[in-house]
C-alpha cells in the first residue's frame, strides 16, 4: 500500500510526501509524489498514539464494553493501548472486570487492545475526585486478580506506604508488572525502596498525588512529585489537557524541563461520564 500527498509525521519534522507500506510495516518514506497510491490530500500521516492510562472510550467504560472502548480509540488513532482500573470502579468487582477485559483481548475483537493498567485500589483513600474508603492490601486478592488476567496486567499504579506493599511489589515484579506511584503521602525514600522492584513510573504527575507532613514550617515537602522529577530512571506520566484541569500550564513546562520527551508520557485519563 501506498500513501501520497500526505504530511509525513517524523520524529523532528513533519514533511510532504508518501509513505510505503508492505505486511503492516513501513517500507520507505520519501518526499515524492509516488503513482498509484492512495491520495491523502494532505492529511497527516503519522505513527499510532500509545496509551497506557485510559478508562474506556465512546463513552463506555472498559468493564463494561471493552472492545467498542478500543475500538473508539483505535478508529481515532490509538493503535495500542492498556485498559485502565481505577480504585473500585468496575461492577461486579475488579477481578471480573479483568476476566472480562482479558477475554476481549484474547478475542482478538480489539486489536488496539493489549493490556491492563490497575490504578489501585492499593492507594491513600485521601486522593482521587471522588475520595474513597481504605482498601487494604490483600494477597489473597492481588493474587486472584493476576490469575484473572492471564498474564496480561502490564502496570499497576499503588501507595508504598500500605502494610503489605513490599510484598506485593515482589509479586508485581516477578510477573513483570512495572509499578507505578500516585495517591500517596510517601517521602521520596520511601518511594526510593521499591526501585528493586522496577517502580520506574509516576502516575500522571501533579494530580492526585500526595506529600508527607512538612517537616519545616513555610516550606514545601518533597513527595512523589520530586521524586519523580528528580531521579533518572523514572518517567512522568502527564495528563496534559488543553484547560489545564489536571496540570497547571506552568507544571507541564516543570515537567518536560525535568524529564525531556523521553521520558515523559502523555495519557488520556479518558473516563466515560464525559470527563
């Protein structure tokens, strides 16, 4: 397949011309116009979007329709992305909502759809929109809802400073989940323990996430934030919308000064009640 007189997306410019394509790979890019090919008209040609922090999409929630969310997203332009968990929001519970999520994957009905991102619910009750009751972790349940996922849980986001978190952290790490940190009031060498256990993701940086009790009156206290901004290994996961809702423009500017494009990664956040 070929497609012309598109504007070509690359990683430092954006170029007119045609983009070559055999087996579902890219061949060759050029800045001719290539014959027989299909016209874009000028449309932009790009790689897919990756998302790894979304709720659901078209206005349904990933427990409930997982394979029209993907599909929304896919037919927009997200060509991978992982189904987001958040706290207790899934009926029927978070293991049938993975089992459900799995199912999708696995029916190949979603081929966007490639994992599963736990947001919780192993996290401080005092953070999030709508607050919360303390879940403690359970080993019994982690466990099942592994089980449950066939493999397929590729992040989860929790609060180190839960009883139980080291633990957990172990079995997230030799299933190869990587950790994420957010909705904690943990100090940076709290966070800084659970590096063994590949913990290399702040979970959309500046929103939700917490500080320990400042130690110097008049002063801010490092938390998560700083941890996150401060250490080399960590990326920083960015809600960056256009109102500012979830990061103030000045923090966003913060963000990318600290981690640089590499490490910095944008999410949708996407949630099916219109937010």
């Amino acid at each position: 397949m070929i497609l012309t007189n598109a504007k070509v997306v690359l990683k430092n410019r954006i170029m007119s011309g045609s983009v070559a394509v055999h087996n579902g790979r890219i061949k060759h890019i050029t800045s001719d116009t290539l014959a027989n090919g299909i016209d874009c008209k000028g449309l932009l040609v790009g790689p897919g979007f990756i998302d790894t922090h979304c709720h659901g999409g078209d206005n349904k929630w990933f427990f409930d329709d997982p394979v029209a969310a993907a599909n929304f997203h896919l037919q927009n332009g997200t060509t991978s992305m992982l189904a987001s968990f958040w706290r207790n929001a899934a009926k029927g519970g978070l293991t049938g909502a993975v089992s459900k999520v799995t199912a999708a994957i696995e029916s190949a009905q979603a081929p966007n759809l490639i994992g599963i991102h736990m947001e919780g619910p192993y996290i401080d009750k005092e953070f999030g929109s709508e607050g919360g009751t303390a879940h403690p972790i359970d080993s019994a349940e982690y466990r099942a809802i592994i089980k449950a996922s066939n493999g397929f849980i590729k992040q989860w986001t929790f609060n180190p400073l839960q009883k139980g978190a080291a633990a957990f952290a172990q079995v997230c790490f030799d299933k190869d989940i990587k950790l994420g940190i957010c909705y904690s009031k943990a100090a940076p060498a709290d966070i800084a323990e659970f590096a063994k256990f590949g913990l290399n993701i702040g979970n959309h940086i500046m929103c939700a996430t917490g500080k320990p009790q400042t130690k110097f009156a008049g002063t801010i206290e490092s938390g998560s934030d700083e941890y996150v901004l401060s250490s080399d290994h960590m990326f920083a996961e960015l809600i960056c919308d256009s109102l500012g809702a979830h990061v103030r423009h000045e923090n966003v500017v913060i963000v990318y000064r600290c981690k640089g494009a590499d490490r910095t990664m944008l999410v949708t956040d996407y949630c099916a009640d219109g937010d």
